[in-house]
C-alpha cells in the first residue's frame, strides 16, 4: 500500500499538469482564432511544446527503459541526451508563453 500511495499522487498530478496545459492549448487556439497577433501565435506554440513534451517524457522513458534493459546495455547517456534535447524543447516553450504574456501585458498597457 505505501508504493501506491506516492505513485497515485504522481499520476493524479501528472493528470492535473496535462489538463492545464490542454486548457491553456485551448484557450490560447480560441484567442488566436480571434486576434492574429504574435502574441497569440507565441502563447499557441508555447503551450503546444509544453504539451507535447510533457506527453513525450511520459511515454518515451518507460519505452527506453523496456528497450535497454534485455541488451544490458548501460542507457544513462542516452536517457541524458533524450531528457536534455526535451528540456531544451521546454526552456523554449517557457520562452515563449512569458513573451507572449509580456507583449500581451504591453500591448494592455499602451492602449490605456
């Protein structure tokens, strides 16, 4: 019972991220529906990224693991190199939604 307990707040939270980052998706399509601004763009595409790599590391780690373990072949490196090359993939996306909520902010301001 103790090794469900931890594993079943991660998953619930885990559920939590991914359904803020489809609200965020969503709401950030509609808007982009509306207004074709940059910051409407920045905001769509740094939402999808964080979708997309939040799934990916989901999926892609377990699948290395099933793939390396028979091989005894040592999967650190790659494992560094995969969660490295995503972790870029979301500084970016990080990237783009504060820009985007900059320029939103700005354009906010200066029209007041």
């Amino acid at each position: 019972m103790e090794d469900v307990l931890p594993s079943a707040w991660v998953f619930t939270i885990f559920i939590l991220w991914v359904a803020a980052l489809i609200g965020g998706t969503v709401v950030a399509a509609i808007n982009f529906k509306r207004e074709r601004g940059r910051a409407q763009r920045l905001a769509l595409w740094g939402f999808s990224l964080m979708l997309a790599v939040s799934v990916i590391r989901t999926a892609i780690f377990p699948l290395l693991s099933w793939w390396f373990e028979p091989r005894e072949v040592g999967q650190g490196s790659i494992s560094a190199a995969v969660g490295g090359f995503l972790w870029l993939i979301q500084v970016a996306a990080i990237i783009c939604i504060v820009y985007a909520f900059w320029l939103l902010g700005r354009a906010r301001v200066s029209a007041q």
